[in-house]
C-alpha cells in the first residue's frame, strides 16, 4: 500500500485571481499546487488563439504560483552566491540576473530569478518548489539572513511586442526599462515591483503586486484592447518555442546546468574560482566539454508532418535509442512539431537526423539550433 495521497485529493490552492479567471471562462486545472487557468473561452480564447495574440499584442499572464522570496541582511549576496553559481555580488541596484539553486551532485534543485532592489536581494522561484527551496536556502544560509517569503503578493506576467506601450501608459517610466531591469513603481496608490523579464520570448514584464490589489490592475490591463488573458497552455508553447526549459520536465535533480545547455549561468570567475554547492560536478561536466565526452545535450528537434512528440518519447538513430523528448508540441509560429530532448552527444550536432517514437511510429525529426523562434526582447532604443 503506498503513502502517498492521489494528486486528486490533495486540496488545492487557489489564486488571488480565481474568481477573477472564472468569471472570464477560464478551465482551470491542477497545476504546483494551485487551480490555475489553462486557457479561456470566447472569442479570443483557446491555446493557439492566445498564443498568436501573444505573438501580435500583450497577454496577461496570471504566475502567482511561484514562490517570491527576499534575502536581507549583510553579506546576503555573498552567501547566496555560495548556493548559486552566478555572480550575485556584483549585480548592481535594478539588475537582475537567471541562475540556478543546484545539489552538491550538480543536480537541479530549480531554476530562479534574482534582482537586487537595493533595499534585497529579490528571488523569484517555481511554484512546485517554492516550499523545497526555502527549505534549502534556510538550511544553508546563516541566521544572519533574513528569509521573508511574500505569500500575499500576487504575480502578473504581461508580455508580447505591445506590452511596453500598454504598461506604459498605465504606469509611466515603466517603458525605460530594459531586458533583466526592475523597479518600484506607483500605480493609484498600490506599490508594484516591476521586472522586464518573462518566459514567452517576447518582450514583456512580470508585476509583483499585493494580492489585495491584484484584480484591480488584472482589470486595468485588459480594459485595454491590445490586451487579452491568458493561461498556462498558451504559456508553455510560447516558452518551447523560445527554447527555455521548464523545471520538472527538462530540469530536474538528475539534470546538470552544462548538460542541460545552461552554461550562460556560470561566469567565467565561478566556473574558474568555484565556490558554490555543485562546483566540482559543474567542473567535471565543463571538462567533459573541452575533452568532447560529455555524455548527453540538451538539444531542439523539429518534427516531419504534424504529430507531436510528448514528454517521455524515445528518440532514436537508426534502431539505436539515443534520448528522450522532455518537452515537445505544435509550434504555432512555425506550422511544425517541435521538441527540446536530451541525447547522446554523438548525435546532438545541428541537422542531424533521427527519429522519435511516437504512438509506435518512427517520426522523422532533426536536431535544430534553438529558441525555434527568435527571442524579442527589449534591450533598449
């Protein structure tokens, strides 16, 4: 007899936007705890329709599932640097920077955001791990630093190539900010943390607001015509698209950030000074590059025909299984399946053919350079 509870009875969560989601014909489903919407009805809903007026417009995106933490107190970058294997200390008021919560083994324990807004060190963390990572930043790092977590702050992602004309003239001085900056900011009174960062690829913003205040703005967004909502559907083949991986699919404790083709997380300093947890694992699999014996990459693959190839698919050369698919779908930007795997290295170099398995069909697949579609950020005029 197992212990474990069936996810179906396990109480969920639910947005400070629930209602709000419902009342706009939202189909909510489980997902890191929470009831959340995976695509709306209407006219402008279902998943394809989102995500090309993502593509076109702005799309609200409701990700106040994921963990928002503050680390405060002296020496607080430095110790976290001691967890991570990104230069924090030298990240400057305003900046943000993507790195990486990772095991002694090297293993994945998540992928995170953290901005220093002068006053802390702010992190943004998945939602399905919030409660595992603050257990780990709590275990390792001093007394001396302090932990808050902002569980009654919601978060919005507002992205697309119109969200900084939207965003703008709602809350001005929000379009000078660039790529992986941040700010404080004012709106009819409610202090709003404003980041320009997301994952869909586009150019967009993440607003972290109380969650007391949250359908106000969520109101205020898309009395906009260029704005519509958005769910999780749209969101995942908008980010497979742009080629970032999700934690619990193609990031996990058995992943390394250098197999999983995150090595832009490591500076040159950390790669060569170490001093984090998982150093000498990362070391190892950065030495397995310059020598060529790397077992396993992260790689994109583009599908013949129209059927996908799921998570869990085996990827094969010839009869030889060569990897596995962990995230895979239609692109609707490109009209084709597309799908991140991770394979054998022998077989990871661009254009090189293969197949996956699929429904007991071999389809043909080729590995392909990603993001499948360029990013769209806003680096600044």
């Amino acid at each position: 007899m197992s212990d474990e509870i069936p996810e179906e009875e396990i109480a969920l969560a639910a947005l400070p936007l629930d209602a709000w989601h419902r009342a706009r014909g939202a189909r909510m489903v489980p997902f890191a705890g929470y009831e959340m919407p995976i695509q709306y009805t209407g006219e402008q809903g279902g998943i394809v329709a989102e995500h090309e007026w993502t593509r076109t417009n702005a799309s609200l995106f409701d990700v106040s599932h994921m963990g928002q933490l503050a680390l405060k107190g002296d020496g607080a970058a430095h110790e976290l640097e001691k967890l991570l294997p990104g230069a924090i200390s030298n990240l400057k008021p305003g900046k943000m920077r993507y790195s990486l919560l990772l095991t002694e083994a090297g293993g994945v324990i998540d992928d995170l955001m953290v901005t220093n807004t002068g006053a802390h060190l702010a992190l943004v963390v998945n939602g399905a791990c919030k409660w595992d990572d603050i257990a780990h930043l709590r275990e390792h790092l001093p007394d001396e630093i302090t932990l808050t977590h902002f569980d009654d702050f919601a978060l919005l992602a507002l992205q697309g190539p119109k969200a900084g004309d939207v965003l703008e003239s709602l809350i001005p001085g929000t379009g000078a900010l660039t790529f992986m900056t941040a700010g404080l900011f004012q709106w009819n009174g409610a202090h709003l943390w404003v980041s320009r960062a997301g994952y869909t690829g586009e150019d967009g913003f993440e607003i972290s607001i109380h969650e007391g205040r949250v359908a106000e703005l969520a109101d205020a967004l898309v009395a906009d015509d260029r704005v519509n909502p958005a769910g999780l559907g749209a969101r995942d083949s908008l980010r497979l698209e742009a080629g970032l991986p999700l934690y619990g699919h193609d990031l996990n404790l058995d992943t390394d950030p250098v197999t999983a083709d995150l090595a832009f997380a490591l500076s040159k300093k950390r790669r060569a000074e170490g001093g984090y947890h998982g150093f000498k694992a990362v070391a190892a699999r950065l030495a397995e590059v310059e020598s060529g014996t790397l077992a396993q990459r992260r790689v994109g693959l583009i599908l013949e025909g129209r059927m996908p190839a799921r998570e869990g698919a085996d990827v094969y050369s010839g009869d030889t299984k060569v990897g596995t698919v962990t995230s895979g779908g239609f692109s609707p930007t490109l009209g084709v399946p597309i799908a991140m795997a991770f394979v054998d290295s022998a077989y990871a170099a661009e254009g090189t053919a293969l197949t996956c398995e699929v429904r007991k069909k071999r389809l043909p697949a080729t590995v392909s350079p990603m993001p499948f579609v360029p990013h769209r950020y806003y680096r600044g005029s």
